[in-house]
C-alpha cells in the first residue's frame, strides 16, 4: 500500500510542476481525496486479515485432520509372469485405542493376492507394517490400490488408499524342459523311479522353495504329469510332483528360473528304477515272469549240490541248510492276491490323500495286489493300468 502512496504523490509532483497554476488547487484537493480512500481501504484490509487469522486459528469441524499415512517398504520395479513377489507396507497412524485394521484391494488385473487377510503387526509408536504375497498371472497384470480402514474402541472410523504402482512385467521364452517355475530357494529334497507299464515309468518328485510357484510345475515332453499333494506356508512351498515319461528315457532333466540370479537353472538325474525286490515278485505279468523261473531254477540247483554235500560229510544240519533255499522258493511263487474292484472305484497315481486319480473302473473288476502297506494297496488291472486305492474304499457302506 507504501507503493501506491509513492506512485500518487510522485504523479501529483509531476501534475504540479507542468500544470497551470489554477488548476494546481483542483489536483492537490483529488489527491488528498485519493489518499484518504487508500487509507480508508488499507485499515479495512488489516481488519479483514486480523478477522480471518484469527478464524482460520480456530479449528473448523468441516476440514478432517488426515489421521493415516501409508507408505511402500519394499516393492519391485521389475517382474515376471507366474511370479510371486511381496510387497512391504507402512503405515503411521495417529488414533489412540485402535480397534482394528482392514485392508481392501482395489482396482487390481491379472494378478492373485495370496494373503489378503494378512494381520498388521504394530511395530513402533503408532507404527503399523504388513507384508503381502502377490503373483502375476500376465504380462498385461495392473497392481493394485490398498485401501486401509480403521476402527477405534470410541467408534471412530477413517480410510486411506496407497495407489499403486506399476512395474515392468515379462514374459520368459518356454522351452520343453522349462518347468515353468520361478522362485528365490529351489530344493530337491528326493526323487524316485518306478516301473509305471510295459512302455513307461513314473518319476516322483519332492520338491521346497520359497516365493515359488510350485503349483505351475509341468513338463511338456512327460506323458502325463501333475501335482500330487501340495502345502503352502508363504513364503515356503513343498510339492509332490509326478510324470509319467517313456521308457526309453534314460535322464530325467527339467529347468526352473532362479529369480536370485535372474537365470535359468537346469536340474538332472538319471533314472534308476526303485523297488526292484518287489517288482520282480510282482511283475507286470507275474505268472510269466522268465526271471522268476530263472530265480527258481538257480534255488533248486544250490538245494542240491547242499544235499550232495550232506552225503559226502554225514551232517545232519547241512539237510537243514538245504532246505533254505527251496523255503525261499516256495515263497516266491506263492500266488498272487487278488481283489474285486467295485463299479466306480478309482486307481491314483501315489497312495496320498489328495493324489491325481488317472482311472476308474466301470464294471467289477478283478485285480492282482502287486503291494499294500497300512492305508493303500497297489493293483495291477487286467488292462495293465497300475494304481493305488486307499482300502476304505472296500469297507461296507
């Protein structure tokens, strides 16, 4: 307003100096009368400043104080499709006598929330933290905005939304050995061949990883494959893992991508056949078994040159050893049981709860037991197929 007043005056100064002499009397009394409205208009000013300084220090019920600050801890520029990633979260918030939390998902494409009812854990002086497990399900996938609610013990509620944030998503090349899995850990824990049929063999895998997406194992090139029991507990995930692969497939090889080294990591072993005690008493066409003649000849042979021995030495318990031999005979060709499937019973891949089931019987069946232990016995169909069946299955209704 200072400014103004200089302006006015250096303007009346100049209106005097080149003015008429008459008219000087005119100008000078305008320009009292200017200054006057200018100081009239600069006390209103400082009063209306004073007035709304002192409203604005009042607290006005119309404007909401802002209570919750959410931040990200921890969250990736960079993803994979299939992959599952966490995401860390902060939030500050300024109530006493919280009740509780709620977290809502928002506005989210192609993508799977593991854990969404994952419980805040209160870190620091209103200091609240939470961790959730997400995975992609395509290149295209949108992440989402996070909606907080609270609710005090005194009723009070209030939200707040983290938007999102969007990385960069990719698409990894498949090849036939890839398995389609991504993680940070990958373990081996056991694996095991057997004789699954004339033309194939089944390998079982038992395999833990964490921030893993164990549930998408495949190979392309086995007959048949799939997940046979699976157990989560973020970020640990444990599978067992089953295929079916020809015969005449001597290695066992597959890849999965290790998100720690940002690489494919292949795994192998060669197939070697398990059970072979079992498989040979109980093989796939037991009562044609060449091996099993072969084994029985050879005992009846070692029973003999025993007995030629016993008359050569007079030794009554070489007789008694002699007839060891033609014991463990009669035991191998001790016929094979059977059992009469039931119309709908169903043959699994492994004897587990949860394991695929791959066959069903459509008319009662007589079957050979090839192997039983406590819950399962093992069967072979006149059709060939080789399965388990949990032995509930021949309890009476």
């Amino acid at each position: 307003m200072s400014s103004i007043k200089f302006i006015v005056s250096f303007l009346f100064v100049l209106n005097y100096l080149f003015a008429n002499p008459n008219e000087i009397l005119i100008n000078s009394e305008k320009i009292m009368s200017i200054d006057e409205q200018l100081n009239d208009s600069t006390n209103s000013m400082q009063d209306i400043t004073s007035s709304n300084l002192h409203d604005i220090s009042e607290e006005d019920p119309y404007i909401k104080e802002k209570v919750i600050f959410l931040s990200y801890l921890k969250k990736d520029d960079r993803l994979y499709v299939n992959q599952i990633f966490k995401i860390d979260i902060k939030a500050i918030i300024a109530v006493e006598n919280l009740s509780s939390i709620h977290t809502t998902f928002l506005n989210y494409k192609d993508i799977q929330i593991l854990n969404p009812d994952s419980s805040w854990k209160l870190s620091g002086d209103s200091i609240y933290t939470n961790s959730y497990y997400i995975k992609v399900l395509n290149k295209d996938a949108s992440m989402a905005d996070i909606k907080v609610s609270i609710l005090s013990d005194d009723g009070y509620e209030d939200s707040e939304i983290l938007k999102a944030f969007q990385p960069k998503i990719i698409a990894l090349k498949q090849d036939n050995r890839y398995s389609s899995v991504l993680a940070k850990e990958f373990n081996l824990i056991s694996h095991k061949a057997k004789l699954y049929d004339d033309k194939s063999n089944i390998i079982v895998l038992e395999i833990n990883a964490s921030m893993a997406n164990l549930e998408d194992f495949k190979l392309p090139y086995a007959l048949r494959n799939g997940i046979d029991s699976i157990k989560t507990d973020l970020p640990y995930k444990s599978i067992y893992y089953f295929a079916i692969v020809p015969n005449n497939l001597h290695e066992f090889k597959f890849k999965y991508f290790d998100l720690n080294k940002n690489k494919f990591q292949q795994i192998s072993f060669p197939i070697i056949l398990k059970d072979t005690s079992v498989s040979t008493q109980t093989s796939l066409n037991p009562k044609k078994s060449k091996f099993l003649l072969y084994k029985s000849i050879a005992l009846v042979v070692l029973a003999l040159v025993i007995v030629l021995l016993y008359f050569r030495y007079k030794k009554t318990y070489i007789l008694l050893i002699a007839t060891l031999p033609l014991i463990y005979m009669g035991y191998l060709n001790i016929p094979i049981s059977k059992v009469v499937l039931k119309d709908g019973m169903t043959l699994s891949i492994l004897p587990t709860k949860n394991s695929t089931i791959f066959y069903k019987v459509q008319k009662p069946t007589e079957a050979d037991i090839l192997y039983e232990n406590e819950e399962y016995i093992k069967v072979i169909l006149p059709n060939k197929k080789i399965g388990w069946i949990n032995k509930d299955a021949f309890k009476e209704d």
